[in-house]
C-alpha cells in the first residue's frame, strides 16, 4: 500500500471543509450530508483496518441517518459478530474523523503501529445506504477509502441497517446463519414466517390485513420486495413508498414522538391494524384508531412484552426451563416494567441507551429480549437455549413438546438476531397475533401505559450533565438531582429524567405521571431546571 498515493488522494477528492470535531454517537457520526465525504472516506479507511485487525473478517459500514430529517445522513459501522463497533474503535474513529488533513497521514501511521494492524492482511468490507439522494455519492467515498488501502469493497447498495447486519454475520460464520445474499435473507424470513403461518389465515379477531407506514424509506422498498415474493401469506398495503420525503411526517420516530397517525395513509376503518417503520428499517410501532378516532400507539415496549410472553410460554411447552430476560432503557413506560414484573413474572434489567447496550446485557439470558420504547430491539438466544430447543424437536417423546419445539425452530428462523429488524419484529408480532386471534385492542388491554412526555432542551453544553445508574439519576451538575426528585415528589405515579443525546445536540428531558396533563407539566417543571 502506497500510504503516500492514499492521503494525496484525499486532501484531493475528500477535504476536511468542517472544523468543528465530531463524535462517534450511539449510532455512528450523522449530520449535514454535504459535511460528510470526509467522514465517509475516513471511515473507508478505518473499516478496512478493523477487518484486517480481526483476521480478514468482514465489517459492514451502513449509510443512513436513520429517523432524521431528508438532508441529513451518517454512518455507522458494524463489528464482525454483527454488532456495533466495539467501544474503543468507536474513539479511534472520532479521532481519525477529527484530524487535519495534514495530520491524516501521521495519524494513520500511528494507529496500525498502536492497533498491531498487519498491513498484508485482507480485509472485507460491506457497504450499504438507505435510498436518500446523496447516499451513492457517500458510498462512493467509503468505497473508495477501502480501496486506498487496498482493501476489499462489496457494494450491496440500497439495503435496511438490519439487512447489513444479517449479510455481516452470514458472510463472518461461513453461511452458518443464511446466505449472505440479499435473496437469502428473504428466503429465510419468508420460509419461517410461511411454514408458522399455515393456511388459515384469519384466526379469531387476528384479520389478515395490515397497513404499513413505509417513512418513504428503504423498509417501503423491501417491504415491497418482501411481498413480491411471499404466497399472499401477509396482506399489506405499503404506503409512503419513497414518493414523499424520507421521515416527513411518517414512520414510526414520527409516530412515536407524536404520537399521532402518519399523513400519506387514508383513514382506514376503524381497529385497522397498522405499522410504521423508520427510514432505514430497524425500528416498527403499531397503532390503530378506534370507533371514537381515538389513536392508539402499540410501541416498542409493548412488543417486547407481547414477545416475552409468548416466548415464555413456548418454553413451558417445550416441556423445558430456560431463563428468560428482559431489556430495558429507562424510556420504558413504568407500567410496562410493573407489568413484566408482577404479571409476566419475568426479570428485567434497565440500562443506558443504545443498542449496543441492550444487545450485551440481552446475551446475558437464555433468551434474552430487548427493546428500545422507540421500537428498536430483537431477541438473542444463547447456543445453549438453540440447542436444547433443537434436541426436544429431534428426538422428544413427547408429542405435543416435539410439535411446540418445532415451532420454536422455526420461530428462531424469523428473529433477526443480529439487531433491531422493523420487518422481521413485525413478521414475528403477526405470528404471534395470528396465534392468539388477537386483535390490536385486545394486545392492547394488557396494561394501560402511564401517560408521558419526551421534550429536548437545548443548552450550551449538553455533556455537563452526567448520569448513573442507567442514565436515571444525574451526577453532575451538582444538585440538579435533588432538584428533580423534589419536583418529582409532587407528581402521583412521577418519574422523570434528563440525560444528554448520544446524536443530536440536546439534552432530553422524559416524563411521566398518572395523567396527561400532569406528564406534561412535570417534563416541563424539570426542563426548567435543566435550562
Ligand atoms: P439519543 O439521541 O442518544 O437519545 C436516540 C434514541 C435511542 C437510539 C439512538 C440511535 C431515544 C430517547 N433515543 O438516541 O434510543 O435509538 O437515537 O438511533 O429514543
Ligand atoms: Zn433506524
């Protein structure tokens, strides 16, 4: 590798034009897309030296910014197992991001002596972006950073954040999870949720039609791909389907946050079951409107609940025992936890925000669920639980554990286990409707969430405040925390916190109280104290 020819290259194509450093955030570096060539052909050259420090294995680098507005983009790289970028290559690349141009060379130079990086070693790289107009020229420059270093690049161009992650972990365990093709994940999704699904579609008050909120995304355009190639299993309408502008108004951030329906939908009849993904396809939320145009928000903690309990259940009727746990960050409404808790009878732990987060404390269970409240999360089952599930379906003597561990299998083949899939979650969240003939109002009734509200308030720096105890109690600035729990205090049902965001330059206040009127006071009381 001519180190010379690969910064002369980029001082030439790929400039640092910003001076202001930028930070490797829970989901990888976002901003302004025309701010970042630099960062993207920076992170072509850090991909390609992470695989050869991992033997040559294959890192993904995904092109998106997920829920924000249509002129933002941002990357995000994924580690060989298909997980986030291990925490100290998350500094390594705020570091590589923020030197001078003529800094590059020296500082590249340092790393591979630091990281014992061996030079000759191959190294794989997988790129894919989401479908925003300037995502081909993004990918461009991390294509091209790979190839400076004479490392390998395959282009997959416009996929979902999970997909890449399925195609990583494919590609790393040698065809062991699926093929690592985009074909392949398709066939392994469809082949489970078709063989879970059976014939008889409609089943008790569970109806076989779904609308699904696209957020002008790449989720619209493999959902589209998905249905193409299923045998009329699934019966959904795909709406903002990339005409409109990516988020605007739509998918499941907007949903979310404003806890409303998505414009681009028609008003369906009431109790119509609906879905809204975000822009790159990692997170989903139900929702319906009742007879009295009343929403109703069906989010991310209530998937996890509805899964939990249903993959408990399997597990008894596995006629074995395995532990199961739950995942949580403290945006999890607190009747959500009180209901895992005391009905479910399931242990859960809270930790900071982030994926990466829930994913390492999730693989500390049998079967570990996890949920982001936004409706990012999946589940992880260790080689322990696979295997004895696998053994009840070969060889149990017991009919009816045979028949149920059978379906566990299969149930295992339609979980994206390598992260927060919107598409494979909601495929599941069907499944198991369709089991129960259960209809949103009915998943609905398991327990009434306490009203609450998130607000972002902006300050001059937003890392003055830190926090502990998963990110619920604030450590600095000193006394803001008394501050808080006085307020709180005052509130019946009141719990509240501020925490700074890891991807925008804000601290978030949440909320939440035995009313409406009393969340939204309350978040507003402490966003005072914050401000
Ligand atoms: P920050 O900005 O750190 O709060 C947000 C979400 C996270 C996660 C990341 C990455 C909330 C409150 N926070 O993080 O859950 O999804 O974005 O997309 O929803
Ligand atoms: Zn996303």
């Amino acid at each position: 590798v001519n180190l010379r020819t690969v910064y002369a290259f980029a001082r030439e194509m790929y400039p640092k034009r910003v001076n202001k450093d930028i930070q490797y955030g829970t989901a990888g570096f976002r901003g302004k897309a025309e701010d970042l060539d630099y960062v993207m052909y920076r992170m072509g050259l850090l991909a390609t030296l992470r695989s050869r420090q991992t033997n040559g294995q294959v890192i993904g680098v995904m092109i998106t910014a997920s829920h924000n507005p249509e002129p933002d983009n941002g990357v995000k790289l994924i580690d060989p197992k298909g997980e986030m970028l291990e925490p100290r290559w998350e500094k390594l690349a705020t570091d590589l991001v923020n030197v001078s141009d003529s800094e590059l060379e020296a500082h590249v130079t340092k790393l591979i002596a630091d990281e014992n990086i061996s030079i000759t070693q191959s190294s794989h790289v997988f790129v894919g972006m989401d479908n925003r107009y300037h995502s081909p020229r993004l990918l461009k420059a991390v294509a091209d950073g790979v190839i400076a270093l004479k490392g390998c690049v395959k282009e997959f161009g416009i996929l979902t954040t999970p997909m890449l992650h399925y195609l990583v972990v494919c590609a790393n365990t040698r065809c062991a999870y699926g093929m690592p093709t985009e074909e392949g994940y398709y066939k392994k999704l469809i082949t489970a949720f078709e063989d879970l699904r059976g014939d008889t579609l409609d089943n008790g008050n569970y109806k076989n039609l779904l609308l699904f909120d696209g957020a002008n995304g790449v989720g619209a355009r493999k959902m589209l791909q998905f249905l193409k190639r299923m045998k009329n299993s699934l019966n959904v309408n795909v709406f903002n389907s990339g005409q409109g502008k990516i988020n605007h108004e739509c998918g499941a951030d907007y949903v979310k946050v404003q806890q409303c329906a998505p414009s681009g939908m028609p008003i369906a009849e009431p109790n119509t079951r609906c879905v809204s993904v975000d822009g790159d396809a990692d997170r989903v939320m139900y929702f319906f409107t009742d007879e009295n145009g009343v929403f109703h928000l069906l989010d991310g903690d209530r998937i996890a609940t509805l899964i939990a309990g249903y993959l408990m259940d399997m597990v008894k009727e596995c006629g074995i025992e395995l532990n199961l746990g739950l995942v949580q960050t403290a945006y999890a409404n607190g009747a959500s936890t009180n209901y895992i808790v005391n009905e479910l009878q399931i242990p859960v732990s809270c930790v900071p925000t982030g994926v990466k987060h829930l994913h390492h404390k999730a693989l500390d269970y049998d079967i570990g669920v996890y949920f982001e409240a936004n409706g990012h999360g999946t589940i992880v089952f260790s080689e322990k639980a696979k295997q004895e599930i696998k053994d009840v379906a070969e060889n149990s003597e017991n009919n009816q554990h045979k028949a149920s561990a059978s379906r566990f299998l299969k149930i295992i083949d339609l979980i994206n286990e390598t992260v927060g899939d919107a598409i494979s979650d909601m495929l599941l969240v069907e499944t198991i409707l369709q089991a129960k003939g259960w209809d949103l109002k009915q998943w609905l009734a398991t327990y009434t969430d306490l009203p609450n509200l998130q607000l972002k308030v902006k300050v001059q720096d937003r890392n003055v405040i830190t926090t502990t105890d998963a990110e619920r109690v604030c450590v600095t600035p000193n006394g803001l925390q008394d501050e808080i729990n006085k307020v709180v205090a005052n509130y019946k049902k009141g719990r509240s916190f501020v925490r700074p965001s890891g991807t925008e330059d804000v601290v978030r206040v949440y909320a939440e109280a035995a009313t409406k009127d009393e969340a939204d006071r309350l978040a507003y009381e402490v966003g005072v104290l914050v401000h």
